[in-house]
C-alpha cells in the first residue's frame, strides 16, 4: 500500500510507491527514447487490453469499451502512485505524520495517433482533451477524500515519459502540493495587504508593460514569468479572474486551445521539439482560496542539463532571461 | 551582469545569468558522458592555463600559482552564475524585486588524478578537501554582500556535471535559497515550540529506532529522511548540535571523512557507482539561526527517471522507502 509521508523539517509531502518500481524502465540513469511501434504501444487502438480497463472514452461511431475506436480514452495508471480503496486514515511514527496513500493516478490518451503530438491535434480535439480534464476534476470533487487534483504532460523522455505515444496524467490527492501550497499563501498575502488577486495584478502589469507578454486572445494570455526556473519557461493565465479549471466554459477551452496550439507549434519550430512538461495549477477542492487563487498552466521544456543541487537548493540558475525567450519566439 | 529576480508568487530567487549559455554542452537535451582526457581535461594537472586563476591550491612539493604539483585547487568557474565585482544594489520594476548578481562561484578539484573519485581518495585528501570546504566559507563570511554559501557536488553527466574529473563547486550569495529557508523556518517554529533543536530530535529518535539509521561514528551519523523524495536519498548530520559546518574542528572533519568514505563506497558498491548530488546545507551567515540550525549534507543518486512535473509541483513519487534503501545498503 503507497504511504504518504510528510518531511518534518520542510512540511513536503512526499508518495512513497513501491507499486511504481514494477513501471518498465523506471530504473534507467540515462535517456532512453520509447520506440514502440502501433503494434506494441500500449495506448494504441488494439491495444487497449495492455491497459487496465478504461474510466472514459470518445468513440464518435460507437463501439463497446475497451475496444477501438475511441478519439480520447482515459484509464487508471498501471502502475499507480495511489490506490484509490479505502479510507484516508492519518497515523504517527514517532512525531513523523503518514498518511495511507489513498488517490487516483489516471492516464489520458489524447489522440489515437502513435505519432501525433499535442501541437498538432486539431483545435476541436484539444479542446475536447481540455473537456476531458474539466470532467475528470469534477468527477473527482464529488470524494470527500481528496483536496486537490493534479494534471500534468511529461512529453518525451528527458521529461519523464516512459510512453511517447501523446498522453496527459491526472493525480488526485488528499493533500496540496508544495509548490501550489507557496502559490497559495503568496497570494493571500497578497490579497490581505491589497484585496485583489496578485494574479490578475501580474497579468495587467505584464499587459501594459509588453516585457514577457508572448500571445494572447480574448481570454487567455501566455508570458514568461518575472523569475523563470528554466529558460523559455511560460505561463498561461485566463484573463479574467477564474480560481477554478472546471470553471471554464466550453468557449473558453476553444480559446485555449487555440492560443496553446499556436504557443506549442512556436516552441516546436524555434526549439527543434524538445521534450516539455505542461502543468495545471488549480485552486484546491476546499479552503477560502478562491477569493485570491488563479488557475494557469506551467510550461517548461527541457533544454538545459538538469543541475541537481537545484532540488536540493530549490535556488536555480537561469541562463536565459524571459525577456530573450519571448524575443526569440517572437521571431 | 547577472541579475537575482525574486518570483512574486512564491518568493523564490532565481539568478538570470546569461554568462552561463556559453558553457560548452549547455544546450544538451540529453545527458552526454564527458570523455576527455587527461590531455585535454581543464582540470588536471598541466592544464591550468585552461582555468580561470586559482584563488588557492595545496602543492606539498611547493611550485609556483596555476602550475602543477597541487593536491586540491580553487579557481572560479570559468562560466560563473554571478560576479564578484560591484556593489549590491536592489531595484524594482513594477511590483517585481531584483538585485544586480553579486555573487562568487568557485570550482574546487578535489584530486589532481582525472579518474579518481570522491570515494576512493585516502581519508586524509578527503579530509582536506573539507578544510577547503571550511577556509572557503570562514573568507567569504567577511564579505558582508552575502548570506549565505552553497556548497555541492555534481557527479556524473545525469546529476549535472559538464566535467568528469572529480570536484565541487561554491556559490555565494545574497540571499538564502529557498529550501534552507524552508528549513529554517520549519526549525524555528520547533524551537519556538520546544525549546529544542529539531534536528537533534530527529537524530535522537532515529537513534533508538534503529529503522533508517545507515552507519555513524562518534561525531557524525548517516540516516535515510523519514519523507525522501528520491530512492536512496541520504542525510549526513553532525550528532553533536552544530548550525555551522565552518565551526568544524580538524578532528571532527576527519571524522566526517571517514564516515562518508565509508557511505559513498557502499552506495557505489550497491548502486554500481552512480551519479549523484551531494550538497551542503549550512547555516545562514546572519540571523540567530544558530540556536535551532543543524549543519548537514544531503545525499541524493539520480537513478530515476525525472519525472518533470516534480519540479513544478513540489509533489514527489518515491518507489523506494527509505527503510528498504537502508536494508540495501546494510546487505
């Protein structure tokens, strides 16, 4: 059973999984591409008896579960980080905090296409994939046991996919990650001194001021953070305050989806493809966080060499300001 | 110049320090072995010219500065996160907070034999390569620009390292990177609490519980942390209650020497000489940090794949518990 830990030092809550070392390939030191064909990928049409049975599924012309078809298909992980049996029980060891490791971890396959990426689905069907994690969250609100949802994109495998074949992931959890939770308190500090969202005051500055500004549309705009981790690091706001991803209207993740094509057809062509993570933030299930929270998603592609005291430091060296990103991607 | 920013979110500084793109293999989205040799290695003997001046260096035999005949060497990184010369100065543009990147990066090569690692150096270089570590900090605390000095190893392509021959690498700076400062607070809060060191608690516990604890010896004891976010994560702390690795006598880094050879020769041993990232987590230079502050290395070996979205989340998955990486290593 996957235990959840909390660090007594920093207050980290860390998944401790050894489901996960049976995950092909998990102990690999270095790179190594997928090079699976359609015959062998696991996330393929015909291939849907490689993966545990499915949660949700498009298939525009009919056809029973678990068979092709399908233009999306969403699954539980094989390999999860979580189990979703069972009651949320705390416990002590000591004066350490554990929890039982109860959660979903679920996979979404976003085209049937082995060689298809996300930058080049068609408008309609991103937007479809964006419905899909809207619906995923609010199916997942409705269990009291969790008080978040993370949905993430590891692309390629110096980000961490083990499959190439175009897939999102999905963890819902019963704790607030690390980062969101600084995110959290960062803007309610904020809102405190000033009583508006720090959010959308960024997203004004950075509207007037035209520094780190990329692409906008009616409801969305894309800039590079102030303090970027990583070079060509980005973030994606909805213009209008908006706490909440399931929120959104299905205009909106039309708008989204055309504004993040256009962004990830920009980072393919001006950086050869590299291998990215796409992350969600979004507000938790409960708390007060939505006077003051704005969802956005966190983009940064894997360019640079991976200098480990980062982690350890969390202080990171940024060879490229985001003023020269937003330069080169504008070229 | 390079230039600190502070994220406005979390807090987080980054340095934006565009010096560094010209660091040969920068650019690399995958990890490439360095196979140089001694011949054309900047950091063996007869190539100092290749490297900025040495600020010192031990040559038992005596000889002049940046010729060979050395033990140890410090010079700075010849692409340096920040600079050294300059007032600091701190601006603002719009609500965002930054200062000009003053700073020093130092390399220290640990060995003048290209093929030889931290591990198999006699415990007596090792111990030197400490005292180094010690009179680096105990110089740069005079420089009242910085608060903080960041010592770290990278070993091996995957853990971040351009350079095979053996080193470590300084940094000083202005501000205290994030996670120590997350420590620290977590520390304080105990103290304020209980009126005792948190760390010493831990070490006292894992003590007597006997079921993380790796190896010790009279000054210092290795342990597996109770939330690890990497398999085979270690901690290294000094068992005696010290908040600053400078304040180390001679004795106790010989110590300190003989039981991290002990571990690192395990941990290759078992973990077939991996990669790794070795850093010092050391008291802040002002603050009275010094009551609730407990000097330590963390220990970490890149065995897994990175998964990306750990980075942006804060949210590890750990397939190792760290009572089965102490079983490892004790078998």
């Amino acid at each position: 059973m996957p235990e959840l830990r909390k660090d007594p030092i920093t207050g980290t809550w860390v998944i401790i999984s050894s489901e996960r070392k049976q995950r092909p390939k998990y102990y690999l030191s270095a790179f190594e591409q997928d090079l699976s064909t359609p015959a062998t990928c696991p996330f393929c049409p015909g291939n849907e008896a490689m993966t545990p049975r499915e949660i949700a599924a498009h298939r525009p012309g009919g056809g029973p579960a678990d068979g092709p078809g399908w233009e999306w298909r969403v699954f539980p992980n094989k390999y999860p980080a979580l189990r979703v049996e069972g009651e949320l029980s705390e416990s002590a060891e000591g004066f350490f905090n554990r929890m039982n490791g109860i959660g979903t971890h679920e996979v979404i396959v976003e085209t049937p296409d082995h060689g298809k990426s996300l930058a080049a689905l068609e408008p309609g069907k991103l937007q479809a994939v964006f419905s899909v994690f809207r619906e995923r969250i609010i199916d997942l609100q409705r269990d009291s046991r969790f008080r978040y949802v993370m949905i993430f994109k590891n692309k390629g495998a110096a980000a961490g996919a083990t499959i190439a074949h175009s897939h999102s992931q999905l963890v819902a959890l019963p704790v607030i990650p690390i980062r969101v939770q600084e995110e959290l308190l960062g803007a309610e500090n904020y809102f405190r001194l000033k009583e508006r969202c720090l959010f959308c005051d960024i997203i004004n500055y950075e509207g007037e001021a035209n520094r780190r500004l990329l692409c906008e549309n009616d409801c969305f705009t894309i800039m590079a953070p102030y303090a970027p981790r990583f070079p060509f690091e980005f973030v994606l706001y909805p213009k209008k305050h908006t706490p909440a991803f399931e929120s959104s209207s299905d205009h909106e993740l039309a708008a989204l989806a055309e504004l993040l094509k256009i962004f990830l057809e920009r980072i393919d062509k001006t950086l050869n493809n590299p291998d990215y993570n796409l992350i969600l933030h979004n507000s938790p299930f409960t708390g007060n966080s939505r006077e003051y929270y704005h969802w956005h998603f966190e983009f940064a592609p894997i360019l640079t060499r991976v200098a480990g005291f980062e982690w350890g430091s969390g202080f990171y060296i940024n060879p490229v300001s985001p003023e020269e990103s937003v330069r080169a991607l504008k070229k």
